[in-house]
C-alpha cells in the first residue's frame, strides 16, 4: 500500500500554507499506511549555514545539546533542528558522534528539514506541528510495512544527500545489487529499505553531475521493479513512475501549485483544485519543476 503526497509552490501567497495543506493531504492517506509516516519541508535558509535535522529517544533535551554545542536549535518533539555554520559542519557531526551518541543526524541541508516517526500520519503530522510550517515545497510519506519492520528508522522520506530526499511506494527487485555498488562508491546506508537505496542512488547520479531529471531519467536503465518516486531537492521536486506504473498515482497543476497523490482525495481540498489540470503521471516519464528554472 503506502501512500504519497507531494506539493510543489508557484505562488508566494501560498507558501505559509504549505505545511497545513500537506498536513490535510497527509491525514487524508493514513489508511494506505497506518503505521508510520514522515514528511520533508523546504523552507527558509541562512546563508552559509546548514541545517541537521536531529532524531533522538522521547525526553531528549535538545535545548541543552544545542547550548553544549553553542549552536541555535528549535526542538520539535523527539526531532530538533541544528542551524550551524556550513564550514562547522564535520566539527559539529563528530562532537554529536563522540558526546551525544544516542542522537542521529537524519537529514541536512541548507532549507530542508526532515521528520518522521511510528505512529498514524495525522497524529505524526501533529506530534511535528506541520501545520505551521511555510516553505517553496514539501514531500510526505504514510507507511504500511509489509516488508520489514514497523520502526522509525523504516519510516519515509529517506534522504542521503544535502537537501536531497526520497518518497517511494513499490518494490525493487536489485536493490541488493546496488547497495553493494553504491557502498564501494562511498555512499553509506543505514537501513535495509529498499527505498533508501533508490535515494542514494540519485545522490550518486547527482554526485557525478546529473540534475534531478537526468538522474531520474537514469534510474530507468538501472533500477528494475515497481515504483513510483516522489524526489525533493533544494529547489525542485520530481516524479517518476516505472514503465508499468502499477502503482496509485495522480497529479494536478494550477498557476500556484503542482501537487501529488497515490489518489485524487488526497489532492480534493486543495485551493482551486476544481480548476487544475489533472492527469496520470505516464509511464517511464520524468516530471519535474525547478524553482531556479
């Protein structure tokens, strides 16, 4: 099952509604996964700074791991965001490593911020407060796991570059494979979802020099399976389908938005929608909106 949404900001005016826009279509799929869910939002940056987006056990008090650092944290239930210097950055990871070695680092990225948890989508959308969350764009995951475990780590989006993030609903059959490839390429997996070897495999691409849309389009030669992906980066958002695209999936675009959905409900309450164009992502087809376009 699992389910996904996507939105993707055209008009300014809407970007402070963006996280309870994606909250309502998030809350909307939890009966295609029930048992956890994750979301990531693009928002405001400083420059010459990155933000890691922190994970630790429930009661973890991030105020004083970010006063111990000397850095500006914002906690958000078992999450927190740590905005430091981007030349601090590998300090700060290490001094995270060796002082507070139950937290992980789950995401970075000069605007994205990163959260997930077990849990019902709508209760997880809460527990995070999306709903007042601002931003260009924003990607969301809800999660039935019927290949491994219900846990955090397991949860979606899964994100293995800067300001790079995945969503996924289907399989892959050589993921095996290609964990192994990326592995000798440097890339460093923590989980055995395969979802998460479809994200660093368009680390990878884009590592070596491929935008967004040409590591999609990559991804059909060297992934084989079912899928359907939903892709954010630092200003763009891309979908693609597989070439037999059994998976759920629908799109609409107005002059303010591009959003997506493993159904159309999800997208129903969206502004204008009776007035967008909506369609079926095509098979073997990269769409993709960029805002530095």
């Amino acid at each position: 099952m699992c389910g996904i949404v996507g939105l993707f900001i055209k008009d300014p005016k809407l970007e402070p509604q963006l996280g309870a826009l994606l909250a309502e279509m998030l809350d909307i799929m939890c009966d295609r996964g029930p048992d956890s869910a994750g979301f990531a939002v693009y928002g405001s940056g400083k420059d010459g700074t990155v933000k890691l987006t922190l994970r630790g056990p429930a009661g973890t008090d991030f105020a004083a791991i970010g006063t111990a650092l000397g850095h500006e944290v914002t906690p958000r239930d078992t999450h927190a965001v740590l905005t430091v210097p981007a030349a601090a950055e590998a300090d700060v990871r290490a001094a995270l490593k060796s002082r507070f070695p139950a937290i992980d680092v789950i995401s970075t990225g000069a605007r994205m911020e990163l959260y997930k948890e077990i849990g019902l989508p709508a209760d997880v959308a809460k527990r995070f407060k999306l709903e007042t969350m601002s931003g260009t764009h924003a990607i969301g995951h809800t999660r039935m796991a019927t290949e491994s475990a219900v846990t955090t780590d397991g949860a979606h989006p899964f994100s293995t570059g800067s300001d790079q993030c995945l969503v996924h609903n289907g399989s892959l059959s050589n993921h095996a494979g290609l964990r192994r490839r990326l592995e000798r390429e440097g890339l460093t997996l923590t989980t055995e979802n395969d979802s998460e070897v479809a994200a660093a495999y368009l680390t990878y691409r884009m590592r070596e020099g491929d935008t967004l849309g040409e590591a999609l389009e990559h991804s059909l030669g060297d992934l084989d399976g079912f899928y359907t992906f939903v892709v954010g980066t630092e200003s763009g958002f891309g979908v693609l389908r597989d070439p037999i695209a059994c998976k759920p999936a629908v799109m609409a675009e107005t002059d303010q938005y591009v959003a997506f959905g493993s159904e159309y409900r999800a997208l129903a309450g969206l502004p204008g929608i009776e007035n967008a164009r909506v369609f079926e992502p095509e098979p073997a087809k990269v769409y993709f909106w960029d805002r530095a376009a």
